[in-house]
C-alpha cells in the first residue's frame, strides 16, 4: 500500500471526530500518523446524535447537499456500524409552523432513488433498510388507530415505531401527513470509542494526548517542524504533511502555519434529561420550526435507561446569542466570547444547565405533554463547531489544501469525514505517500476486528469519566455483558 522508499510522516493536529477518524482512515492503509490532542481523551466535542441519511432535518438546505449526506451516511455506517442506533426518525410540522407537511415528499422520492443506484453500484451499500421502506407517510386517520394499540418493546415495522408517537403526541398540534425516514441514529460515545480502539491497536497511529501544538514552521527540505508542548515540556519534531483538524481551533493551527481562511464558529448545546413517560422504544422526533426563533425546531433523540437527549433551536436552548461568529481579516480564527470559552474549558454553572435544559423540556411538552415531568440531569451535551466559508447553513463536507503539504478537515456533519479523508489520499497519492490501488478504500481490518462488547466497555469509561448517564454509551437494544472490568486504560 505505502510506497516503499523512507515512511512518510503525518501529523493530524485536533483529536475530533475529523481528526481521529481521518487518522484511523490513513494508518489503515498503511501510512504513519501521529495524532496530536490537547485535551485528556479523543472525539470529545460539539454533540452529534443523528446519522444524517438525506438531511431531512433540515428543509434550508439544498438537494445536492442532501445527496452528499446520504451518501456520506452509508459510507459511515459501513465504517462504524457498532456506534449506530438502529431506529428511524419521524419528522413532523407543527400548524404553528409555515412549512408545508408534504415538502419534503420531492426530496425523499428523489433520495429513494439515489439509495437504490447506489446499491445497485455496491449490493453492500444497502444498510439503510429496502429502498421502497426508506420512508412512509403517516395520516391523521392511521395515527388514531395506532394509538389504540399496545407499545412493542422492540418495534420491528414503521407502525411499530410509531405506536409512542400516537399515544403520547399531541396530534392535534401537528400537520399531515407525519414522514418517517431511515435516518439512523449516531452515538458519539461509540464512535469515539470505535476509532480510539483502532488506533491503540494499530503500529502505524501514534496518540499524544494532553498535547498542544503551538507554532508550525516549514523549512525547505526538510518539511514542517511542529513545535509541541507535553507534560510541561516542549518538544519539537518533523513531519512531511500536516493536517489541520483542530475543529473550531482550525484557526489558530492556520495562523501558527501562516495561512488565512474564512470561517465560521457557532457555539451550541444539547441537554441530557431522564423521562420514566412509556415503556417501549422510541424513534428519533423532529418538530420542524424556524431557527433561532421561539418556535425552532424541535428534537427528541431517546436512549436506553430512559435517558433522552434535547435540541431546541432557539437562542435560549441550543443557540446563543452572540454564539455564531466569523473571523476578520488579521486572523484565521474566529474570536468566541469569554463566557462560551469558559463554558468549554471549565463547565457550566448549575443554574445554567437547570435553566436551558428546563426550556428544553417546556419547548418539548408542547408537543409531547407528558413529557413535562422529565427530569434534568447536570451535564449538557456542548461545543464550538467550525463552519468552512461564510453560509452557515452549509452541512456538507469542507476539505481545503495550502501549499507545502498542508491540509485541513472541516466538517460540519460527523459523516463527512471518510469525504475528508478521499480528498486527502488522493493528494498523498499525487505525492507518492502512498500507492493508488488504496484511493476510496472502504474496509478496514483492524477498525472491523474491535468487538462490540469493547465499544461498550470504552463508550462506558467516557460517559462516566465525563460526567453522563451510562445509558448514553448504549445503543437503543441495551447491550447484556459483566460491566465490572471497567478499570482499564483509555486515550
């Protein structure tokens, strides 16, 4: 796979989910990357909760970004089929809302088609269920009937999934027809576990956590001089080709490196709460509104032990005001306010987390009026996500090139990352890195030999070393394995 003259050196500098799935991708094939994070562990960033199969969460964004995302999607979900939970998504409009319930109708006949030429390339791509089940409508007059009957405790058909739905929603707030959609859901507790177990048991990754990278200097002959600091102690060392996948840092590596770029930050935040409401699974919700209005959108993402995670997007749950900033022309990056730093590096105050996360579940009572009696929990899911240019409304992939051998990793949605890494290897394969017979590689040996009781076992470690409830490092069909062997060693 690697050429065979002198091994090329990579850095990846940010420990992501960018950073640490483009380094499982690269040291997969064979190339030698060392991994630089600052922070104690890898994939500790903004929330992510939904594999985004066709973006149908989001009705601003364009058809060929739904596209990407779909194919994205299933390229992920080939990679990391241990960190997804296995359940559909419903979408719904509320009256209130402008929106028409029939809009997405062209989209999804449109994505259907696309699922189905794209199994008909790989018969391996098809993970999202029989294309004609990708999705379904529901009327008002289905509804009422499934509310009648008992919930399943494992649904197993789309009436199934929507039985909790029935009984526990408000109809009467809702347009029809109701869409329910073959978006899975994505745990990043899982996934994190996923690609830190493959680098630990790869020769060719090397992780340096507690790491920070303060200045890159390009010298002639020799390549880039990383100067680092570790432990106290700095350090320096040489590499061929650096790759920038520091998230919303992205902006000080390209100002360490001397390169500009426009971006965007944008400061947000999910919230973690307990609700004992029904007895049966249930799919991911999304009530469609207006961003950044009273009445934004709506999500409800369920896992086991009752635990249920919120989105709502308004300034006063998931957005902040002032929390959506670009950077000028003196520097790559964008400067966040001093309360949003402090948030990430030191925690929230206790009346903050109790104050959102209550909006949360009012702002979600109004559709699901039980739920009204879930209960907060301490730790909001939260982080600074890095949008490439200047369209915030931009969700697919961002993967850009300096001169030197100088790259940055982007992303805005977690499934870009195997886009960011093609676009990489093609670059290392002009170069001679690397031979082309690996451009566009989908299976990966070691990353596929790490057993799903191990994910749950490492996804457990970080949940509890961060301060969340153990039923987020689960999938919704709770795992059953002796959970004592917890005290091992993690990056």
């Amino acid at each position: 796979m690697v050429n065979s003259q002198k091994s090329k050196k990579i850095a990846i500098i940010g420990g992501g989910i960018a950073g640490a799935s483009v380094a499982l991708y690269l040291s997969e094939i064979g190339l030698e990357v060392s991994l630089f994070e600052k922070g104690t562990s890898l994939v500790n960033g903004p929330p992510i909760c939904h594999l985004h199969a066709g973006g149908n969460l989001y009705r601003e964004i364009s058809d060929s970004q739904c596209v990407t995302l779909l194919k994205e999607s299933i390229e992920t979900l080939r990679l990391f089929p241990d960190s997804i939970d296995y359940r559909p998504t419903v979408i719904a409009v509320p009256k209130r809302d402008s929106g028409d319930a029939l809009a997405l109708l062209p989209r999804l006949k449109m994505l259907t088609q696309e699922y189905e030429q794209l199994i008909q390339q790989d018969a391996n791509n098809e993970v999202l269920g029989a294309p004609q089940d990708y999705y379904r409508l529901f009327e008002l007059e289905e509804m009422q009937k499934l509310a009648k009957l008992d919930e399943v405790a494992v649904p197993s058909t789309s009436e199934e999934w929507m039985i909790p739905i029935a009984k526990h929603v408000d109809l009467s707030t809702l347009k029809f027809p109701l869409v329910l959609v073959q978006e899975f859901g994505w745990n990043v507790f899982r996934l994190g576990a996923s690609a830190v177990l493959s680098l630990e048991k790869n020769p060719k990754s090397k992780i340096l956590l507690k790491t920070k990278v303060n200045q890159l200097t390009h010298i002639e002959d020799k390549g880039w001089k990383v100067f680092f600091e570790q432990n106290q102690q700095e350090s320096v060392e040489y590499f061929d080709y650096i790759i920038n996948a520091a998230g919303f840092k992205s902006g000080e590596i390209d100002d360490a490196a001397g390169f500009h770029k426009q971006r965007i930050v944008e400061f947000k935040a999910a919230y973690v709460t307990q609700w004992e409401g029904t007895g049966g699974f249930w799919p991911e919700v999304i009530f469609h509104g207006e961003r950044g209005t009273p009445h934004g959108m709506a999500q409800f993402t369920p896992y086991p032990d009752n635990v249920i995670q919120l989105h709502g997007m308004t300034e006063k749950i998931t957005l902040f005001d002032k929390g959506l900033i670009a950077n000028d022309k003196n520097s790559a990056q964008p400067k966040l306010g001093k309360s949003f730093l402090d948030k990430i590096y030191k925690g929230w105050s206790l009346d903050e987390v109790k104050l959102r996360t209550e909006r949360a579940i009012e702002h979600m009572a109004e559709f699901i009026p039980s739920f009204s009696t879930a209960r907060v929990t301490d730790v909001p899911l939260f982080g600074a996500q890095q949008i490439p240019g200047d369209d915030a409304n931009l969700r697919a992939a961002g993967v850009s090139f300096e001169e030197n051998n100088y790259a940055r990793c982007e992303i805005v949605k977690a499934s870009s990352v195997l886009t960011c890494a093609d676009e990489i290897t093609k670059q290392l394969i002009t170069l001679g890195y690397v031979n082309k017979s690996v451009q566009g590689r989908r299976e990966f040996a070691i990353t596929n030999s790490i057993s799903d009781e191990a994910i749950t076992q490492r996804a457990l470690i970080y949940t509890k070393q961060r301060g969340y409830p153990s039923g987020l490092a689960y999938r919704n069909i709770k795992q059953t394995f002796n959970q004592t062997e917890l005290q091992v060693s993690f990056a």
